[in-house]
C-alpha cells in the first residue's frame, strides 16, 4: 500500500505529491531492501505535478548507466527516419512537421529548450495540422533516442508542446522600458546577465554557451548561436548599452565562457531558477509564477528590434531565424547594416 498522501500510479512508474502550494515532490522506487521495503529516490521544488512526475525517469536513472556522446536533433532525426514503416502520405506530414524545427537541428537533444520548441510552433506560418504533426514526429524521434541512451534525462520534451490553432493568441510577454531599467540598475550578476540577453537576442542555449572565442573585439560583434551544418553561426552587434558590461563579463571569462559563472558555463536549468529568483526581488511576479523566463529576453530583443527603422533582411539576421540564412545566399548582409540597429535600440 503506499504511504498516506502518495497517490498510486502502477508499479514502477512513480509519482508526485503536493508538498505545499506549488511545491510538487518526485517521487520513484529504485530498489527493495532484503526485508521487502522501497527504497526511494525523491526531489522537491517541482512548481507544477506535470513537471514533477516527467523528472521520474531522472530519479529511476541508474548513477553508473553509460552516456552515450550527445546527438544533435537533425542526426536523430536522419536515424529515426530510417526505422519509419508508415504510408508515404504520413510520411510527407513528417517532413513537413519537422521543417518547424529547422532553426534548431544541429543543437543536441539535450540542450533542447521547451521555449525553443514552442517558439517554433507559434511562430510558423502554417495551419495547426502541420504544428500537430510536428509535435507527433518530435515525440516519435524522442522515443526512438531516449532508449537507446542518447537523452540523459529521459524526457520527451515534445509531450510539452502545445498547439494552439490559427485564432488563439499566443501571449509572449517582453519587458518594458521601465522594467529593462529596474533590472539595469539591480546590479546583481545575474541581472547583468539578464539585461546583455535581452541585447542580444540569442536562445538561452546559445547565449549561455557563447565563449570569449566567439567575440570580435575589433568589430564589437559576436559571431555565434546555433551552429549550422556549414560551421557559421550568426553574427550579433554589440549595443553600446551593453558595451560596458560585456567588456566586464570578458575579463571575468578568462577566455572561456563569458555569461556565466566567472569562466564556467552555467546550465539552462540554473539560469532559468535565477531569472525566476530575479523576477520574485524586483516584483515583476509572485513566487511561483513564470510569467518571465529566460525566453522573454528574446521577445524583448525581437520588440526593441520593432522601433527600428530597417531591412527585414539585416533583423532576421539578428534574430538568427532560418529565412535568414535564405536572404544570406542572395543578400550580402554588413556588420555596418547590423549595428545601425542595435546601435538604437
């Protein structure tokens, strides 16, 4: 029988329980002792159940299981593929969900950011039978790798996405003036950290991974972000709003990682508990709520990117979407034409 308070989901699956007011705990039995009681493995924090019961597969991971290097979206892809037995016209469906997706096919799986994901739903161009068989494919690829050891935390993020339908308004919150002027005057590392983001526009992943390699200090750029199969990320003007403070963040790198902590690279599950920390102190939103993430940075750049007078060209190519590498082939796009923007904004 289980413990009063834990509700039963089968053997082995595990389960989640309240703790208090948006506070979720994980529960997962790894084992018996010779006298026939559990041994559990639990973690606390989780803001919602859904959250709690997908890190189960975490918990019930075995400490000695053997990592497999990670495998970037468009190799798992390719691989999955090669298993498919379904009709041609399911087929077509497939590939047309997963062109979704293209901003993001040479990141590995386990970088993947449900923001990411999402932001690719909502921001395509095309009707809710596609964004659905997106979803679908994403989630089979997802079930082809975490078996087969390539997703070290065992979850399939495609399950999280939602579709919304071409009516539904999809609320993307950015900050404001006054709000990008709080943080600014915060002073903290992560407020810091916080206020470039929202400068430069990358997806968290990138922006935390961006290396003191990736910085043209003569030009004040950095060239990075995704990856793209030809090697070339793409290149971001530094806003003399943020000149002062990148210049800091590269003399506390010591050559390697320049957002975050001092040199190391810090993870996308920190960051984003730290932006939530931040939001709670400054008051833009209760405990508990993530009204704010680490994405909105992103929308506020795209926002702040929206005042400026110029070509749809030289934004995309901030912005890093894949039309963008489209108008590359046929445009030249200058570092000169990039900081009239973000010189501006």
């Amino acid at each position: 029988m289980p413990k009063k308070g834990i509700k039963a989901r089968g053997n082995g699956q595990g389960c989640a329980v309240r703790v208090k007011a948006n506070c979720w705990k994980a529960i997962a039995t790894v084992g018996y002792t010779e006298d026939g009681k559990a041994v559990r493995r639990t973690k606390s924090g989780f803001p919602t159940k859904t959250e709690a019961l997908a890190y189960i597969p975490i918990l019930k991971r075995s400490e000695t299981a053997k990592r497999k290097a990670p495998i970037k979206l468009m190799e798992a892809y390719k691989e999955w593929w090669r298993t498919l037995s379904v009709s041609q016209s399911t087929m077509w469906c497939y590939q047309a969900g997963m062109k979704l997706f293209a901003d993001l096919m040479y990141v590995p799986m386990e970088n993947l950011d449900i923001d990411d994901l999402q932001e690719c739903l909502d921001s395509a161009d095309t009707g809710k039978r596609t964004k659905q068989n997106a979803k679908i494919a994403l989630g089979l690829i997802y079930k082809w790798a975490i078996p087969r050891g390539f997703l070290p935390n065992n979850i399939n993020m495609a399950s999280f996405l939602k579709v919304h339908s071409d009516e539904e308004k999809i609320d993307k919150p950015s900050f404001t003036d006054e709000q990008l002027q709080t943080i600014h005057s915060h002073g903290s590392h992560i407020a810091k950290m916080v206020y470039c983001h929202c400068y430069l526009g990358f997806r968290p992943t990138a922006f935390l991974g961006l290396t003191a390699a990736d910085y043209d200090a003569e030009r004040k750029c950095f060239v990075g972000g995704i990856k793209t199969e030809a090697g070339k990320g793409r290149t971001v003007t530094v806003s003399p709003k943020i000149q002062p403070l990148v210049d800091e963040f590269l003399s506390q790198s010591h050559g390697k990682y320049v957002f975050g902590d001092w040199g190391q690279q810090m993870s996308l599950s920190k960051y984003r508990k730290s932006v939530y920390s931040l939001m709670e102190q400054l008051g833009f939103q209760a405990k508990g709520e993530h009204t704010y993430t680490p994405h909105t940075c992103r929308h506020t750049f795209a926002t702040l990117m929206k005042r400026v007078n110029a070509p749809d060209k030289d934004k995309l190519e901030l912005m890093g979407h894949t039309d963008s590498a489209m108008l590359r082939y046929y445009q030249d796009v200058a570092v000169e034409d990039l900081r009239k923007i973000t010189d501006v904004m």
